[in-house]
C-alpha cells in the first residue's frame, strides 16, 4: 500500500511566494511564518526609517518582493 505524503502548514509555507502567502494572510497563518527572504516581521511602533531598508531590500529583490507584518513579534504573537 501506498503511503500518502502529508505536508504541514509551515511545509507548505516554504513553497510559496511572496503573493501567495499575502493571498493567504490571516493572524493564524501569520502566526506560522518564520521570517525569510519573503516575510519580515516587525512591531506595532515600528519607525518608517527602519522600514525603509526592508522596501529597499525587496524592491532590488526580483522577481516577487516581500511582506511586511507589521504588529507581528519575532515569536509570532500578535501585537497590535
């Protein structure tokens, strides 16, 4: 008999892209994302300044870019 191969919600999260995985945002789903070259997190008071360098980032990135949660600790929990 053949075995089925199960993938868990932070497998299938490495497949994604950067649109995909803003397609499917929702707090429980970001609560699962670790940060890599397509998600950062960053706190409620987050300054523009220290953003800027995240736009920069992934506007030279090609060809999808990232997503910024912002109100999303480092843990995952939701802040704001």
């Amino acid at each position: 008999m053949e075995q089925q191969l199960q993938l868990s919600l932070e497998s299938r999260a490495r497949l994604l892209s950067a649109d995909e995985i803003y397609k499917l945002s929702d707090p429980d789903w970001l609560k699962l994302l670790k940060e890599d070259g397509r998600v950062e997190r960053k706190v409620v008071g987050i300054h523009a300044r220290a953003l800027s360098v995240v736009f920069s980032m992934w506007a030279n990135t090609a060809p999808h870019g990232g997503m910024i949660a912002i109100g999303l600790a480092d843990n995952g929990e939701i802040e704001g």
